[in-house]
C-alpha cells in the first residue's frame, strides 16, 4: 500500500515571494504564508496564526513571482518535505516546508485588476467574484532538489 502526503492550506503571503536561480537555470521562490484559526478560550475569541514555508520550483515558480505579492489570499497544494543543511557555523539544521505543486489566487476581482490588467494569463468572466490561476508543477523525479 502506498502513502499520501498531501497538504492543503489556505492563507495570506507573509511577504513577496524570494525568486532566485539554482544550478541549471533552475527557479526557485520561497515564501512565508500566514493561517489562521480562531477558537474560544476562557470566553475569550483567541486567533493563532500558523507560519508554512512555502517552495514553489520552475515555471511554478516563474508564475508565483508574477502574481503573488505580500498579503494576498492564496490556495496552496503541495507535499510536506523536511530537510538538513548546515548553517553557516556548520550546525546541523532541519527545516520542514510545503513544496507546492499548484495554486489559485482567490479574493474578490477588484483585489486582482490593479495587477493583472495588462497580463493575459489568467482568466476572468463577468460572473466570477474570484480569479484563479492553477499552475501545476512537473512532479519528475529525474530532477533531485539540489538542497
């Protein structure tokens, strides 16, 4: 029997995504996302904010750079990695983030005509409230992560 590891998460972009090339002209963004949840505690309405780095690689990548920006409602799939590396004082570290495999923008239309009216890569119709763009990632195993 095989295994599952699929991650969901809705949240708000921390920050504009960090693009950057790797080896190969391969691209790379990373992100922070923001969710939140909010329960009763002691009478009290308490929200708790949960961070998730986020990794998005190629034309995934390419695409996240052009329509996400810091604060902006996004739907994030993906798979949970953790990873080592070592710090810059030679400590083994471990990091664990959400490779995203795909996304979709979502807020009302008005969040998006600022940003995309002069780009004709997503798609809209008068009876949309929310924009999406879905971009699926090459899931090639040929391709290790380089870190």
């Amino acid at each position: 029997m095989s295994s599952i590891n699929k991650v969901i998460l809705v949240g708000h972009l921390g920050k504009d995504p960090e693009l950057r090339y790797l080896e190969g002209n391969v691209s790379v963004a990373s992100f922070p996302l923001a969710t939140s949840e909010t329960f009763t505690k002691d009478g009290r309405k308490v929200e708790q904010t949960e961070w998730h780095n986020i990794v998005m690689w190629r034309g995934l990548a390419d695409v996240a750079a052009k329509f996400l920006t810091k604060g902006r409602l996004v739907y994030i799939e993906g798979k949970l990695r953790t990873r080592t590396y070592e710090d810059k004082e030679g400590v083994r570290r471990y990091t664990t983030e959400i490779v995203a495999e795909s996304f979709n923008l979502l807020g009302r239309r008005s969040d998006f005509e600022s940003s995309t009216s002069n780009q004709g890569n997503t798609t809209t119709t008068s009876q949309t409230r929310e924009q999406s763009v879905d971009f699926t990632e090459n899931n090639s195993e040929e391709d290790p992560l380089p870190f």
